[in-house]
C-alpha cells in the first residue's frame, strides 16, 4: 500500500472521499500520534514576576482585561469574547480571520490593498491574540478561578501567573523558573492506497487537484510509474532488475513544468505488488512479464 500521509479525520475522509469517487482503492487507519514542545517560564506572584521581567506591559494589559471582565461576572460562553474585546475595542472586526488563521495553521488571508508590511502587522496582531488567551487560560488555572461566579472579593492585587521567558536572559536556579515539556496526543488517520488503482486518480475531479495539490502529484507520480511498469519495455518481456529499477527512473511532460520520478528506492517493493496482481514473475534477479 501506498502511504499518501496522516490527516485529521475531517481531511482523512475528504481525500477518500474524491479518490473512491475516480476508483482508486483507500484505507483509513487511524492512529494516536503524540506531539512535543518545550518552553521555559516564571511563575511566581505579580510582585515577584515584577520584580524581574522586563517590559511588563503588555502583561498587565492582559491582568486589567481579565479583572476587568471577571469583575462584570461574565458568564463562561462570552468570557473569551469580552475578554479580547477589552483588549482590542476593535476585535469583533477581527474574529472571522482568527477563526482562519487558526484552522489554516497561519494563513493571513490577503485583502486588495494591504501591502507585505500590513499583512506581517495583521499577522502579529493575531499572535498576540494567542498569547493573550493562553496567558488568560493559565491565570484562571493558576489562581483556581471560576468563570461566572463573582470574584472580587477574592481577587486581590498579587495574584499568581505564569510567563514565558528566554532561558538564556535569566538565571536557570532562580526558584520561579519552570521549564515545560507538554506532550500534546492527538487522533490522525493514515491514508493508504492501493498502488494498482493509482493510475485512475488522473480521473479524480478538478477540486481535488487544487484543494490537495501537493498530494495530487504524489499520487500521479506512483500511478505514472505503475502504468510504465504495466508492460515490458521493449520486444523481450524478460528483463533483469537493475534495468527495472532504471525503468522507474523517469521524467513527465506536465504541461507547466516536468515532473521528475526517481523509484529506484523502491523498485522491489513496487516489482512485490506487480507480482502479486499477477503482472510479472519474479526468478532470482529475472522479472518477467507474463502478457
């Protein structure tokens, strides 16, 4: 089987989806996959966080905000919202791109007018945005607070949060630095597919070459090598390997640009499916096909 990649499930079931439609045989597997990042931060009480970050502003930006909205007794599901737009009066404007950028994994949509320099400044807007919530999401941890029931008599002015640093601008044994490994598991899907059909997905519809371009031509290029490996390459239908392996070494007029294949790496593999859907016979270093 030819592994295409791992894909969430909504993306998983989408490619399946176009390539079952054109003939090609799929296989889901799901799988757990685990993803790691490390960073280093202060936790400590805001008199001690005070005491020994620089430019603190931005951060008490973030403390005003989130008293100022856990003392209106905002309730859970308009937290968030109230929350950013206390930040940035203008947020409601900006939302339907942070919902973007967030699925699209950091693609800043671009407007008619907006020059390289607004697109970088919208795109650093938005990343504040991030770090205003996670800085929101561990203050509230921290300081065991729950959204909706009225804390301002509980607040008081030395809470605890947690902040970011670069570990090469601070002391590594000062006693609030807190290195974080966070180990994020996550369900993705493999999808597998069957080499022998590949040649039918230059029958896939036109949506699918655009929306998974990248994949589109990963699949052309194991399907282009099966369709030439069909059939013996000259008047004997008996070859030896190495001249197999050269026949998987290739390139492919594409209209726009040539596609160059190399499947030497894998060329036994590929002559393990062909004998096994009967194309050729496979005696020691001879491969020979039987039509």
């Amino acid at each position: 089987m030819f592994k295409l990649g791992e894909y969430d499930e909504v993306a998983a079931a989408e490619i399946a989806a176009y390539l079952k439609k054109a003939g090609v045989r799929v296989e889901l597997k799901p799988s757990i996959c685990a993803f790691m990042e490390s960073a280093v931060y202060m936790e400590g009480r805001l008199s001690q966080l005070k005491e020994r970050i620089e430019d603190f502003e931005i951060y008490d930006r973030y403390i005003e905000a989130l008293k100022a909205v856990l003392a209106e007794g905002v309730v859970a599901e308009d937290f968030t919202e109230r929350y950013l737009s206390i930040l940035d009066p203008s947020w409601k404007e900006k939302k339907g791109e942070m919902a973007e950028f967030l699925e699209d994994g950091s693609v800043i949509s671009e407007g008619e007018d907006d020059s390289p320099e607004e697109m970088v400044d919208r795109a650093a807007d938005l990343l504040e945005k991030l770090d205003a919530l996670q800085f929101m999401g561990t203050a509230l941890e921290l300081n065991e607070i729950e959204i909706g029931e009225d804390p301002r008599d509980e607040l008081g002015d030395d809470l605890v949060f947690r902040i970011p640093v670069d570990p090469d601008e601070y002391d590594p044994d000062d006693e609030l630095i807190k290195p974080i490994l966070a180990v994020h598991l996550d369900k993705r899907v493999i999808v597998r597919l069957d080499e022998m059909t590949t040649p039918l997905a230059k029958d896939v519809d036109d949506e699918f070459a655009d929306e998974y371009t990248e994949e589109y031509f990963m699949i052309s290029s194991i399907g282009m090598t099966i369709e030439r490996l069909l059939d013996p390459p000259g008047d004997s239908n008996k070859i030896d390997f190495a001249d197999f392996s050269e026949i998987c070494v290739f390139e492919e007029d594409m209209e726009d640009f040539v596609m160059m294949i190399d499947g030497t790496a894998v060329a036994e593999e590929i002559a393990r499916v062909l004998k096994k859907d009967g194309v050729i016979k496979i005696k020691g270093d001879k491969i020979t096909w039987k039509k």
